[in-house]
C-alpha cells in the first residue's frame, strides 16, 4: 500500500506479518498459516479457527463492515463510543474486523495503547502508531494481565460467540477497577410500526432462519435481550441500555434517520450474501442455488421503498467497580 491513509501520525509495518503481535501461544503465532484463507461458494473465510465465524473476510464483506462502521459514527452524531471516557491508557477492541474503529479510537486518544484483536488479519497496512493487531480468538482464555484494560470495545459480534457471560467475564477479569466495558448489538427480528413489512415477508423469514441457523452452530443471534443481566451477573455496576433506531431505506421523513437509512440499505446491500451464505449452506442445508435466489427476492423486498423496517441497535455500558464487590476486584 503506498500514499498517506488520512490518518495523522500513521506509518507502515515492514511487512503483513509485523502487524500482529503475538504474545503467547494462545495468541496464533506470527506464521504464513494465518493467510491461507478457506474459499467456500465463491467467498473467502478466515483461516484461523477455522468454521468459526460465518461471514467471509473478502474485499466486498469488508466494505460492508467499513459502511456499517459509518452507521454507528451517524446514530452516535460522530461518536466512537457512548461511554462516560476521559483519558484511557490501554483499549481493547474485540473482534476489530477491518481495525477502522481501533485505528478511529487510538487517533482520539493518542496517548493510549489500543489493540484489536479478530480471527482474520484484513487490517490495513498503515495504521496509528498507538495501535496494533492481535489473531486471536476472543473466547479463548485471555492472555492480557488482569485489570488491564481502561476500556473494552465489543461490537457486533452476535452469531460469533458461543459463552457470552464466559467472554463478559473475562472483559471483567481484564478491566481495571472503575475501567468500562460497551457493547453495541443489533436485534433480530426486525421491526416495523405501520404493518408495511408483512410476517411472512422474505426480511422476516430471513431473519427468523438466521437465528435458527445461529442455534445449530451453538453460536446465538438473539442475545439482546441478555446483555445487560450478562453484565449485571459478571460484576459491573452502572449499567446502562440505550437503543437507536436503524431504519432500513432512505423511507423515514427525519433528515438523519433518513441519511442512516440509506446507509443502512447500502449495508445490508453490500453484506447480505455473505450474512447468509455460509448460514444456510453449513446449518440449514440449503445449496448455493437457493441462497441465491432467495436473496433475490430478499433485494428486492429491502429495496422497496414501500417497506419500512428497520431494526433497533443497542448499546450497553458497564463500569467495573473501584473497590470489592461480589468477591471481584
């Protein structure tokens, strides 16, 4: 990669392998194994625990991820985060994908240590100097000192994890006392006030056969009505549950929910065939045909601008306390 990111004060690794650091063995080692990526029904998928994760890490399911990550700066009016921050010195981002909000964060508070960690190494090759990039699976035991961390980032990772308090825990075990941790979700099924979406509709089915096909591979999409208890169970005190609505389609009559709502088709536009191919083919039985033509008629239905869905996207912060609770620290 050659010219300037955009980015102030970034600078290139020597070479791709540079870019993740490894700090023990359940961190993966620095090896080439790391980019012998699986291809499955025209997608490419991570190489690093294997089936673990069900979107591809190809260029056009990254796109995806960078336009997702425009929704959230727009529901939060340019924020990267809802928690009360001041001056953090060490950040986690988990499951970081293409690093953008790692590298958005580590420029804000330049004086902090980020890392983000995913099970694929996507991430750019200029980056901040205050950040960097671990593969490394999230649900294996940590590797980090306890009470580390300042802040902990955790950001659509529904249908990825299979022990939610077991992770919540461990963000607990790894935050310093009064650090925060945030979680932002979207929830399925999706919404809609005015009846236009009807119940057997293709987005409906759609999203009742993803949370069947998250059950088969042991790995949840509908946890959002779980996080805050997760939170609460684990330890952390200050707990706070907001939603924002995400509309699908530039269809609302607010100018900014309307400007999130085209963003938002974009999205889901740009990331639905790898939402669901790897979904439907491993879990549900499905072949690549009937993907295929199912999210035909799926793209036709999102595109209607008669149709107004929209889902609710949640976002949860916890502090751990400053002093002993429950038997924490």
């Amino acid at each position: 990669m050659s010219g300037d990111s955009g980015i102030s004060g970034v600078f290139p690794r020597d070479n791709a392998n540079e870019r993740y650091i490894a700090t023990d063995d359940e961190t993966f080692s620095i090896t080439s194994s790391i980019f012998n990526y699986q291809y499955e029904n025209g997608r490419r998928y991570h190489a690093f625990r294997e089936g673990a994760y069900y979107a591809p890490n190809d260029d056009y399911q990254n796109n995806q991820l960078d336009i997702f990550h425009h929704i959230f700066l727009l529901m939060l009016g340019g924020d990267l985060y809802t928690a009360p921050l001041e001056s953090p010195k060490r950040i986690l981002d988990v499951g970081t994908g293409t690093g953008i909000w790692a590298m958005d964060i580590a420029d804000k508070f330049p004086n902090a240590e980020v890392i983000g960690t995913d099970l694929s190494p996507i991430q750019p090759e200029w980056v901040p100097p205050n950040v960097h990039f671990e593969i490394d699976d999230a649900e294996s035991e940590w590797t980090y000192g306890e009470n580390y961390f300042d802040y902990i980032h955790i950001r659509c990772l529904f249908g990825a994890i299979s022990d939610w308090p077991t992770l919540i825990e461990q963000a607990y075990k790894h935050l310093a006392p009064g650090g925060w941790i945030e979680v932002s979700e979207a929830k399925l099924p999706y919404d809609c006030d005015d009846g236009t979406l009807p119940e057997n509709s293709y987005l409906n089915r759609w999203a009742q056969l993803a949370i069947e096909a998250g059950e088969e591979m042991g790995r949840s999409f509908d946890i959002t009505d779980k996080i805050g208890r997760w939170l609460e169970e684990s330890g952390f005190e200050n707990i706070t549950e907001k939603y924002y609505k995400t509309p699908i389609g530039p269809w609302e009559r607010d100018p900014h929910l309307r400007e999130i709502g085209k963003y938002n088709l974009l999205n889901l536009l740009e990331g639905m065939d790898g939402f669901t191919t790897a979904l439907f083919t491993r879990y549900l039985g499905w072949n690549r045909t009937e993907v295929q033509a199912y999210y035909g008629n799926l793209r036709q239905e999102i595109t209607n601008p008669e149709i107004h869905s929209y889902f609710k996207t949640f976002y949860w912060i916890g502090q751990k306390p400053t002093t002993n609770h429950h038997g924490r620290t």
